[in-house]
C-alpha cells in the first residue's frame, strides 16, 4: 500500500532555529504539494512542484520559508529562521500528472516556543 | 476558483446514510468537485470527485445537481469510523497542478 511518508512526524524548536522537514512522495508521482494547517487559518497551500521544478510557491513566506526538490523521492521545506507563528501541521501531498487525486501524508507537527 | 459552502456540522446515526450538502453556485463550465475528508490528526482523504454526472465509488456517492450549483456527497452506511471533517471543493483541472483550496468543512459525527 503506497504512502507518503513525512519526516518527523513531531518537531519542538526554540524561535530563531532552523526546521527541516522532509517527505517522501509515493513512487512514481510526479507532483508534490506542500501544504499548512493551523486552527485559525484551516489548510493552505504553501508550494507545489511538477516534475521537480517549482510551479507555485504564492502561499509561501518568501523571506524565511523554502521548498526544495533535490530529486523524485524527497521534497523538503525549510523555516530559517522560525517564528511561534509558524507552529501548525505541515501535510505533503503528492499525485500523478492526469489524476484528479492528491495522497496526503501524516503531517509534521510542528511547535516553535 | 469558486467558493464552496458547507454546513459547519451535522450528525448522523450509525448504519444511516449520511448526506452531506455543499454549495457552489458560482462554479464553472470546467471545475470539478472534489470531496476529501480528514479524520482527527490524519492527513486530509481523497473520497470522490465529479463534474456533471453522478459518481460512484467505493467509499461514497456524489451527486450533483443539473445546474451543477450544489452537490451531495453521500456514505450509504455511515460507521463511527466515517466521523470526521468534510471538505467539498471546486477546481478547475488541471490548473498547472490542480491546487486545491480547502474551506472550512463540514464536521461529520457519526453517533452510535
């Protein structure tokens, strides 16, 4: 059963430090999504990319925040520095070019104090 | 994308059908409706989408009207399992990567 997998599932920080967060999208999509809930704001779209490249990152806090795709099976996403305000759940998603569906991951769970 | 309404809860007694009512009235000719859930501290579900005619699947019935201005999404036999939050959801695809915009939802509680 193909998952996407998110690395870690759990991550405490102190504000100014850097957060990485990882995920690895099911084998052979070729469309990655990154995604950020909080209680107030629900889900928002941070970024996606499509074949490695990057197609919209609007959602995204320029200044601190970064997606990357060093290749197919890992997609990061980068806070430096981190605030208290970017404590939320980070979900990855990925999908297949031609299909409607998006697989979610279990999210990243992240808390700055 | 057009914007969905949904009721912020419902509930539904086990074994029932559960029918859950979104609005889009100002969707479209070539937006789909999609249907995703998200089960408490999981990652949002895909469950069905459509964009004129009825759908079937495994997990739910989509129904949406001739006008295509609202749908129903539709789980026959509602299980304590089905409790979650229901997203209802118009895009257009593919639109450079189909990105979704999610509301608020509808807060399913299915009761034994």
């Amino acid at each position: 059963d193909a998952r996407v997998t998110q690395t870690p599932r759990h991550k405490v920080t102190e504000m100014g430090q850097e957060v990485t967060m990882r995920c690895q999208p099911i084998l052979g999509h070729n469309t990655v999504f990154w995604y950020r809930q909080t209680m107030m704001q629900g889900l928002e779209l941070l970024a996606y990319f499509r074949n490695r490249a990057p197609l919209d990152d609007s959602g995204m806090p320029k200044d601190r925040f970064s997606a990357e795709m060093p290749d197919a099976t890992l997609a990061t996403l980068k806070i430096q520095p981190s605030e208290p305000r970017d404590s939320a759940v980070y979900f990855c998603a990925s999908g297949l070019g031609g299909r409607h569906e998006q697989y979610f991951g279990p999210g990243t769970r992240l808390t700055v104090t | 994308d057009a914007k969905t309404t949904q009721p912020t809860s419902m509930d539904c007694a086990e074994g029932r059908a559960a029918n859950l009512p979104c609005n889009h009235s100002t969707i479209s000719g070539n937006e789909y409706v999609y249907w995703y859930r998200q089960i408490h501290s999981q990652g949002p579900q895909y469950i069905i989408h459509g964009l004129k005619n009825n759908e079937t699947n495994e997990m739910a019935s989509l129904i949406i009207t001739e006008d295509r201005k609202s749908s129903t999404l539709i789980l026959p036999h509602a299980t304590l399992r089905d409790t979650a939050v229901y997203y209802c959801i118009v895009s257009v695809f593919p639109n450079a990567g189909n990105m979704l915009t999610f509301g608020g939802g509808t807060r399913l509680m299915v009761k034994p």
